[in-house]
C-alpha cells in the first residue's frame, strides 16, 4: 500500500467515490489533467463518500458557520485527494504540492476565508508531510460558486509529479 | 495552413483583430507571455470581430442570460485564440492546454458558472480535439469584471508549447 | 549588492518587515513555495514597512478610493518583493515572472480593476525591466478578502528562477 494512503487510512479519512455530477450538468473537462510532470486540479468541491456534493450549501458567515466550512474544506481536500489517486493510480507520485487557490462563497462582510481553507490545508500537511505537502495558497472570497443554492467551498491547484 | 486554423476555418469561426483597449485605459502587460514551452494568458474578454469588447455588459442571471453568456465564453475563446496565434505564429504549437480559470460576472444567486464556460470548453475540444484541448477548469462566480458596466466572462489560463 | 534590490534602492522602494500575522489567524502555508525552478506566490496583501497589513482597508469603489488602491497595489507588490528576497537571498535568481492574478476587494459597480493592479504592474516593470519583468495578468473583483474589514487587494502568481 502507497505510503501516503496507508498515512489516510490511519488518520481515519476516506476517500470519496469520483463525483456525482447534478442532473442536467455537462462538466466537458478532466478532474486532473496532467501534462508532463505537472498535474493541473480542476476546481473541487466537498462530498459525502458516495461522491454526492456535501452541504451544508451556501455563504459562509450567513447559511454556513466558520466550523461547518473548514470541515468542507477538508471534504474538498479528500475529493481532490480522490481525483489524484484515479488519475495517478498512486498519491505516492505527487512529488510535491505546488499552488492552491482556495474559494470561499462568502456572505457580505465575511472575511475568515484563511480559516476556512486551513482545514483544507491541514489535512494536505498531516497527510504528505511539511515538505512534500506545502503549498502555496490564497483564500479569497467568491460572490457565488456553482450547483444548485451554491457550493460553500471550491478549490483548485497543482501538484508535481515524480 | 496549419491543422487547427483549417479546423477553426471549417467550423466557420472567425478570430478577432487583437483587442481595442477601451479609451482612457492602461494594460501594460501582453495578452500572453511566453516563457520556455508555458504559454500563460492573460485574462481575456469576449470581443466583435473588429477587436471591440463584445456585449451584453453586465451580470449573467441579470442583464446577460446563461445563452448569451455561453456564446459570450465562445467568444472570449476567439479572443485567446488570436492572442496566442500572434503571440505564437502558429496554433499547432500549442502541445497541450493545461489549466483554465473561468470567471462569470454573477448576479446575487446566480450559479450555473459551469454551463456559461462550456461555451469555451466546447469550442477548445472541437477545435484542437480531446487529447490536446483537454483542460483542467475552474467555473466561478465573481463579484465584479472590468471595463464599463463589467465584461460578463473573463478567462484565463496556461498552454504547453512544443 | 543584487541589480534588482541596487534599482529598488535607486527608486525609493523600501521592501517592508515579513508580515505580522493579525492575532488569532492561522496561515500554515508559505509566502513563496520554491519547487524546482518555480516559485509559486502566496496571496499577498499590502504592508507596512513594519510588516503589519496596510490600510485602508474595505472595498475600492466604496472606503477606498482607486488613487488609494493603485497605491496598496504597489504596497502588495514591495510585500511579494519582500517574500521572494527572504526565500530566494536574492531577487536576481528571478528569471521571468510568469502569471499574475490579481485581486481587487470591489463595491458593487466597482469595474476599475486594472487600473488598481497597474499599481502592482508598474513597479514589477520598473524594478525589473521589460524582458524579466513582463507579466501575463488578471484584474478581478473579489466579493470579499481576508482579515479584518478586509484588505483591499490581493495578488499572487509565479516567477520563474535561474
């Protein structure tokens, strides 16, 4: 077993099945798309293990608490960890994380998105380790973010592959 | 005539004049900067034949339907197109495309993002094909574009040369 | 001493402290993540010269004026000069800058966003010079930013290392 699932399965987390793309929805693009040594990340959003979108869904700091949408972020990182893992065959390939951008549908005046995405980051650190996990990172605030009343967290990114 | 110009001539689209910058307005950086075999873009805009920003203006779920502003995604792929064929010279040196940010000008509770940056998916696939136009792609809601009342789609990204 | 920081000095730049992170915020990432001969950039804001986030701090069009934001735009330029210097000892290592992607906290109708991240372009230019210094771009509006009341801009990227 890869050393960084054997890693997953020891913290307890489980990888979602692949999304389950809404009824009426075309998504003409790859999860990831790599190209050379560098996998690209399609914009994730959280799921429930089945692959559903997990909710809660809407703005954080109106329908979603600050609590609720770092563990969404956290979903997103095991989406995202779920894509890599079909796309590379094994998350022992990722070489190292490169850049993340973290989006947070964020109801007027709230500015915690940096707290929102650590628990995205926080599972990518204890999972890969300091060095191989690193990422640069931004977490900003999106007016709105897509799927029916609105996924409350989206991220995107690259990693480096062996 | 290269293999994706014909392609883009068969499908009957025409690549727009490079950009008219709107009076009054700086852009001091280039629409796409080559550096090694990465070609990164700019974001880009939908724009008339002639090089002027193309309307509807404004924001997709208010004054600009998702119809429109698929076609106005399609367009802002015209756009990218002409920048990298002068930036470039020839299309067919584009190995790969890597990643694309899709941004939308969205209206309080607008979020079918997705089905607008179709229109540019769509058109990448059918003219470059599945293996070299395949993209990893984020589709979001943004609170404000620029120039006048708000370009309503703007998209950015990186291309792998030969 | 380096070319970049002899033009910084000659300019009257000084490049600001490493940032005081605001009490009780968490940023378990780094301000630039070297991999190879790339450097990603974190997210940055506008600083002091000691460090701490610069005002005035909410949304451009509405507290801040674009005068102010063309001005915290330069600001958030010295601060990602001043990541780069702790990471790289020293900024001639930098060979091109790649992808700019830049982050304007906007007020409802706010559409000048270029004309804020010019800010951030004209001194990358002017420290740099053309060739290194050239940069593809983005200009957006965000709903929200980070930290308090909100920075008014926010800028990341990648620069490309000797």
């Amino acid at each position: 077993m890869s050393i960084v699932e054997s890693k997953l399965e020891s913290l307890g987390f489980v990888i979602p099945e692949a999304m389950q793309i809404p009824e009426g929805v075309k998504l003409p693009f790859p999860w990831v798309n790599v190209r050379g040594n560098r996998a690209f990340i399609s914009g994730h959003g959280p799921q429930n293990p089945d692959g559903s979108l997990a909710g809660p869904f809407g703005k954080v700091g109106a329908e979603v608490t600050v609590e609720q949408a770092f563990e969404l972020a956290k979903k997103t990182g095991l989406s995202i960890l779920g894509s890599l893992k079909r796309e590379l065959g094994d998350l022992d390939r990722i070489q190292g994380w490169g850049r993340v951008f973290g989006m947070v549908n964020s109801a007027p005046g709230f500015t915690q998105q940096p707290a929102v995405i650590n628990g995205f980051t926080e599972l990518i650190i204890n999972v890969f380790g300091d060095e191989v996990g690193c990422h640069a990172r931004s977490a900003v605030g999106m007016a709105e973010l897509p799927f029916g009343n609105g996924i409350a967290v989206e991220i995107e990114g690259e990693v480096l592959l062996r």
